[in-house]
C-alpha cells in the first residue's frame, strides 16, 4: 500500500491521522510504504516537480501497489494528475481533503472513494455567538496553500448562506510578518479570530500550528481563537467544534481494508458529514472566563483544573483527609468508569444516526459467534443513493440516512438489532434465525421505508435492496454469513433492486 501525505510529521495533524488509519486498518497483513509531500513547505512548481521525480523513481524501480491513499489536498491533486499514468487501475483511497469539489471529483473516478475534511462553520458560529455574544466582527484566518484555499472556498459557501455574517478574511500568505503583527494588534474588544490556516506569510516564513498560534495570541492576547480542528488546540487557542484526524484516519482506513478484503470502491460513497469532538484549553478558558457548563455536551479540555490539593487543603484534621481520599478513590474510579463507558459507546456508535457501527457489529457477531449460536445477517443499502446526493445534496443525503436509520431503529426488538456500517449501508442481526423470520424482517423494512422521507428538499421517495444469510441454515461456516448476505445482496440489485434476497434461493451452480 502506498500513503501519500500532503505533509510530514512537523505538521500536528499528521500523526493523528496516521494514528486513526493504522487503526482502522488493524488485523490484516499489509506492507503500507510512506511518502511526506511536506507541501506547507514546499508547495512550488519546482518543489511539485522533484517530488515527482522521487515518487516515479521508486515506483518504477520497486514495484507496483495494492491500494493508494491520499492524505490532504496537495496528494490527492498529485494523485488524480498523475493516476492514469503512474497506477491506473490501483483503488485510492482518500482522507482530509479540504476541497470538497475536488473530493467530488476523485470520488466519481472509477475506484476510488474517501472522506472529505469538512469543519463545522455553522456550530462553531453558533458556539462563538453563546460564548462571546458582544464579539460580532469574525476574522477569518488562512493561507496560499491548497489546503488554506480549500477551507476557504468552503467558508465563503457557509458565509454565502449567511449574509449578516460581518467578517474579514486575512489571508496570512499576503502580508509581511511585521503587516500581520500590526493587523492582530489592532484588533478589538468586537473581534474573535476564525484559525483556518496559517502555514506561510508574504514574507516567505513557514509556520507550525504552534508558532502559528503563538504569533496570534501574542499580537491579539485579548481576542479569542477559535480553531476547526483537533491538532494543536493550545498555544493561546481557545478551541471549537473541531474536526477529529483521528476519526477521519480511522475511517479512511477501516475503508482501505474493506476494499483490501474485496470489497469495491465504487460501492463506498464519498463520506461528507462532519466527523468532530469538542476541543478547548484550560488556560484560554480562564483567560476569557469561560466556564465548562458554557461548553458542548461531550467536549475535552486539555490541562484541565485539578481539584485534589483543594480538597487537601480544606480539610485539616487527618481523619477528614483520610475520608476525603477514600471519597475521591470512589469518585475517580466512578468518573473513570464512567468516561470509559462512554468513550466506549461513542467508538462504537454512528455519529450520523446514532446507530451502533459497523465496530459494534462486528463484536456482537463475534459474541453470538463465541456462543456458538445460530444467527441470521441482513445486508441493506438504499437504492440510488449516489443519485439523491448528486440531485439534493449531501445535506439531503445525509437527512435520508437519519430518516432510514430512524425507521430502522423502530424495528429493533429483543432478537433483532439493526447498525449503520457507512454510507447508506446498514445491517441487521437477528437470533433464533428461521427462512420465515428473515422473510417476515426483510418485509418489514420494505414497509417502513415505503412512505416518503421528510426532507429540507420536500418528500422523497426511495426503495432499498437487502439480501439475507443465516447461520447454519445457510452456510456452515458462521464467519462466512456476512459475504453470504452480500452476495444475496447483490442478487436483489441484479434482479432490479427494489426487494429482498434469501441467500438460500440464489442459484449456485
């Protein structure tokens, strides 16, 4: 497998998401070769061009790929430039693309599928306006770099939708330092800084997210920086509603093993829905008094307050301080559990749907499997879905995965549990499995589905294809039941959608 990303290791986002793919990809074999594009720092024709003289070499020299990834927009550009003639046929995989157009783009290319980086604007807008309703000028934070020209384009499109937005954009790639340091030091008590990217000045000077953030909160210490994504969130940044590499990782690689396995790329759609946890800084929090009840629900604060020496402190008498430790033993290991609980849950739910995921699937399969009892899988996928995303929209899209997944939860009982494993596949598990049963099931998910789907678009109307297999009924083998549902599956689609497919009644000869 060949990863190509945009940057190296100096950018902080890098490792997080190298972290989420090498996660997503665990428990296959696979040889995955990195190569660094360091393109915040050498984003030139002529840095482009030695680049790909070194890329071909070894391609050429070395040998050909299974998979490619492509990490950030500067790879994927090298990528779809340069797929026909350096690996025509090879799936690509793709994550943290900024520009949703040119995601688009590579996603309808024959093989290839990815997730887009897409931040959360209109939370985070609503987020700044609770926190800091007196602030109402934004300053809008970026670069030169593709990556810094994609976020832009998308913010313009969420300003475009929101006109009474008052906002600056500064566009760091055009102003010295000493320019730069002037503006930040102008700014007042109606100004909050938008931190999209910052990775180069007029001046020629490269920037981390550290020093960038460093060289804001320094020259603008008394204006709040809200930040869209993950990495870096300290150095003088307040945070935000950001968008998680590590997530986003885990997704693009939990993709590349599925198409690893046999799976077709062309079958997973371009994921587009925001993939975000809230994010924020202690020492910025109190600089601005901010609270954590102002905060989201589920948001993380790094160098959180300690309360412990508190506690020491007020109680003087040993035999309180004795029962104040055995209190906060109890009360960590309580909050303990409890976060770890949660963590837990989140891994193994949809954020979209609020549905179990395809992780939490597969533990219970794993689960009735270690059981050794009888289980029945239904496969499920929406019928033309690319379509209602091309006509609609992805935020049409995305509302007909809620409103299937909605439908589908009501179906579940003590016996019957349905998940969203991506895109607009779901599953079903089912116990005490019977040729009736699966019928009786597949049936009651084409009837639910039936009526039309409320949107922000009118009504829609759709139909789903589904193909079931059951354990032993149908395969003796109870790791063989998920490829047995799909090849049912497929069945319906073949047979002209619209229905449901026994594994039991396809033809094998």
């Amino acid at each position: 497998m060949l990863f190509i990303s945009s940057y190296g290791f100096s950018n902080a986002a890098v490792p997080e998401q190298l972290k989420g793919f090498e996660a997503g990809i665990d428990g296959i074999n696979v040889d995955i070769c990195y190569e660094f594009m360091d393109a915040d720092k050498y984003y030139g024709g002529m840095d482009i061009q030695n680049f790909d003289k070194y890329l071909k070499y070894k391609i050429y020299s070395v040998r050909s790929y299974d998979l490619i990834v492509a990490s950030d927009d500067s790879a994927l550009r090298y990528v779809i430039n340069n797929r026909n003639e350096l690996f025509p046929d090879t799936p690509l995989v793709f994550m943290g693309v900024s520009n949703k157009t040119e995601a688009m783009t590579a996603a309808a290319m024959k093989n290839a599928t990815g997730i887009t980086e897409i931040p959360d604007f209109e939370g985070n807008y609503a987020l700044m306006k609770k926190l800091f309703p007196g602030r109402e000028h934004l300053n809008v934070v970026v670069d030169a770099t593709i990556a810094g020209q994609g976020d832009y384009v998308e913010y313009m499109k969420f300003k475009d939708e929101n006109p009474d937005i008052k906002s600056t954009v500064i566009n760091t790639s055009y102003y010295t330092a000493n320019g730069l340091k002037e503006l930040l030091g102008s700014l007042g008590d109606d100004d909050i800084i938008l931190f999209l990217d910052f990775a180069r000045d007029g001046d020629g000077n490269s920037y981390s997210l550290a020093n960038a953030s460093d060289f804001m909160s320094t020259y603008a210490p008394d204006v709040p920086i809200m930040r869209l994504a993950s990495s870096d969130i300290e150095h003088g940044v307040l945070g935000g509603i950001s968008y998680s590499f590590y997530d986003a990782g885990w997704i693009a690689g939990d993709a590349a093993k599925r198409i690893i396995l046999g799976e077709n790329a062309d079958d997973m759609p371009l994921m587009t829905s925001t993939v975000t946890t809230p994010y924020f800084e202690q020492g910025s929090m109190d600089h601005f008094g901010i609270k954590y009840s102002m905060l989201p629900d589920g948001s993380q604060v790094l160098n959180e307050h300690k309360n412990l020496a508190k506690f020491y402190r007020e109680n003087t008498m040993l035999s309180n301080l004795v029962i104040v430790i055995v209190l906060l033993m109890i009360a960590i290991i309580f909050i303990l559990n409890i976060t770890n609980a949660k963590r837990k849950r989140l891994m193994r739910t949809d954020f979209l749907t609020q549905m179990p995921n395809r992780m939490k699937l597969i533990e219970d399969m794993n689960q009735t499997i270690g059981l050794q009892m009888p289980y029945g899988l239904i496969m499920l996928d929406v019928d033309h879905f690319k379509d209602i995303n091309d006509t609609y929209g992805h935020k049409v899209g995305d509302e007909i995965i809620a409103g299937v997944g909605e439908r589908l939860k009501k179906l579940s009982k003590n016996q019957l549990h349905f998940a969203r494993l991506g895109g607009d596949e779901f599953s079903g598990l089912f116990t005490s499995p019977s040729n009736e049963k699966a019928k009786k099931i597949c049936e009651s998910i084409i009837k639910s589905t039936k009526a039309p789907f409320k949107t922000s678009a009118g009504e829609l109307k759709l139909t789903v294809s589904i193909g079931c297999a059951m354990y032993p009924l149908d395969v003796e083998d109870p790791n063989k039941v998920m490829e047995s549902a799909d090849s049912a599956l497929y069945v319906t689609k073949e047979n002209g959608r619209n229905g449901y497919t026994l594994f039991d009644s396809i033809d094998k000869t």
